[in-house]
C-alpha cells in the first residue's frame, strides 16, 4: 500500500490489496458504516503523528475500484478528500 500524506483541500489516491475476507468487511464498512461513503471518517497518518477526516472524492463517478489479483485476493482502488 502507497500511505499518502494527509493534506487538507488535497485529494490522496489509495491502493490495498484484501484478501476475500477483507474485501467482504470492507464493503460492509463502506455500505453501513460509511452510509455508501457519505460519511467522513477519520484517517490517521502515523508519519504525522496526526488524524484526518477523510471522505471518499465527491467528484469522482465512483467512490472505489476494485480488480481481481489472483483467486483469492482483490486490488481495491479509491480516492480520498481531506476535509478541513
């Protein structure tokens, strides 16, 4: 995984690859916790030493992108804003 740091205003691209397991609490989190990625969250950047409230990109067509890596594994693509 690429860790962006964590600017407000900025945006941050964010690559993980999840096994099958990860990718189904993923979705869960995204679905309930995150209300199909309306609600911020927090991000915690351990090279700053700080948190930030991170959203999914309102301006992109889609709040993530996910693509096969091998039968057991999946490479999920996103795109964060930083929120003041």
């Amino acid at each position: 995984m690429t860790r962006p740091k964590g600017t407000v205003g900025e945006k941050m691209s964010m690559t993980f690859v999840m096994t099958l397991d990860q990718w189904a609490q993923f979705r869960q989190f995204w679905k309930v916790g995150l209300n199909g990625g309306v609600i911020p969250f927090n991000y915690f950047d351990p090279d700053l030493n700080e948190f930030f409230d991170v959203r999914f990109d309102p301006s992109a067509s889609e709040d993530f992108s996910v693509k096969e890596r091998g039968p057991l594994h999946r490479e999920v693509s996103m795109t964060w804003e930083v929120l003041p």
